[in-house]
C-alpha cells in the first residue's frame, strides 16, 4: 500500500484510500476540473490536504443532493481569479475545524470481541455498514469514527443490545442533524452572507473560518449544557416517579393486587 510522505503528500492510491473513494473516481474528477492536478514529481503526481478537503466536500455536496455539474459551477465560482491556495484554503481550513479521528482497521475477530456477551450478526454488521460506522476489507474491520466504537463497547459493557445502541445512535443522529442545521443557518445569516457580499475575499478566508471554528465550539458547549440540565431534570423526574411507586407499593397489604 502506498504511504503518505514525510511532508504530507500522497500518491493518487493513498489519496483515493483516505478519501475513501476510487482512483479512477480521482482522475474523474480531475478531467471534469472538479480537483487540481498533483504536484509532479518527475513521472508521479502527488497530492496534498487540500486535494483530500476537496475530495471530502465534493462527497457532502453530493450527499446534500449537488451533481456534479452544480459542484463545478461553484468551484468555477470559486476558483475565479485566486490561486490555488485561495481556492482551496476556506476548504482546508473548515476540514480542520471538525478534523475527523482517524479510521483504525482491526480484526473481524478482534471485534466481536470488543462486545462481550454481544451477538454480532452478520445482521448487525451490515447494519453499522449502511449507518457508514464501518466498512468490511476482507476479514478486518475499518471502523470510521474510533470514538463512536468506544462509546460502543462500553454501552454493550452495561448490557445494552448492539442493535439498541444503533437504534439510539440513530435517532440521536437525527437529533443532531437538526441542530447543526440551525447554527449552520445562524452561520449562513451572520457570516457567511458578509463574505459573499465582499466578493468572497481571500484575505477574509482566514476571520472567517476563525468564526466559524468559534460558532463550532459554543455550538457544541451549549449543547452539552442543554443536554446535561435535560438528563438531569429527567433523571430526578424519573426517580421521584419511582419512589412515590415503591412507597404506594409498601403501603398495600402483602399479596394486594390492584383492581383491573
């Protein structure tokens, strides 16, 4: 397998691995000037961070429903007029704001017996596929976010089902995706709007994505602090409820049954 150089840069086949894509999906891109050409180094190409930023928000434009041909008009928009470095900078910068844990490949073996007590189905494999947690390579395991894996295990550790981890882990998704649409929206209004008005100046690449990397963390604290005072309240909500059910219980004679 080809690996990443001291300096940062790759060959086509390690770009195409950590953009989890294919080679020939990279030369498409390419070819349609949706990606910049490598950096020749005599007979090979090679291709740095911004190409890999490029990669990832070419792919979440086309999860949000972009062609490909709506995606080259607003790189063409972009790139009008600005360097390589201008037109790359804003995406690279944004990727290392949410900067991604690295995937880890374990053992098919080795992860089953990550969750003790667990059956993992091939069921629940294919689950966690199409949910993008991990991705089969032959007998081993790509897991994608080694942070959710760690939550995992340790869910299944308090005798949590796997397939009742993911179905909170989906709704919790969507939960989350809601609020992210809203401060991508309180982004959009306050921001960005200002940034396209100006021209999307180059010099103000760098106060914007400051801003954004400072909405990214107060968006993240206040939901904590929301999420904490809500499991609190439910908590205490929840043992009052069951503690009024055990004093009502101890008043009742021994073997009262409540009228149906």
């Amino acid at each position: 397998m080809a690996a990443m150089g001291d300096d940062g840069l790759m060959t086509i086949e390690e770009l195409a691995r950590r953009a989890d894509t294919a080679t020939t999906t990279v030369r498409m891109y390419q070819t349609k000037g949706l990606l910049p050409p490598p950096e020749r180094r005599g007979r090979i190409g090679y291709y740095g961070q911004a190409h890999l930023s490029r990669l990832r928000l070419i792919a979440g434009l086309q999860d949000q429903g972009f062609s490909l041909a709506g995606i080259k008009r607003l790189t063409e928009a972009w790139e009008n007029g600005r360097s390589l470095q201008d037109i790359l900078g804003l995406e690279t910068q944004v990727a290392s704001v949410w900067a991604a844990e690295e995937p880890v490949k374990v053992g098919l073996r080795e992860f089953r017996e990550m969750f003790p007590r667990q059956m993992i189905t091939p069921a629940i494999v294919s689950r966690a596929a199409r949910m993008g947690l991990i991705s089969i390579e032959g007998t081993s395991v790509l897991v994608r976010n080694p942070g959710f894996l760690r939550i995992g295990t340790e869910l299944a550790r308090h005798g949590i089902g796997t397939s009742e981890v993911l179905d909170e882990l989906e709704a919790l998704q969507a939960s989350a995706g809601q609020i992210a649409e809203r401060f991508t929206r309180l982004f959009e209004r306050h921001m960005w709007k200002d940034f396209t008005e100006a021209g999307l100046p180059s010099e103000a690449i760098a106060p914007l994505t400051e801003s954004l990397g400072q909405l990214s963390a107060l968006a993240e604290e206040i939901t904590r602090l929301v999420l904490r005072d809500a499991l609190r309240r439910k908590a205490s909500e929840f043992l009052a409820e069951q503690a009024t059910r055990l004093g009502e219980a101890a008043l009742q004679p021994p073997g009262y049954q409540p009228p149906a």
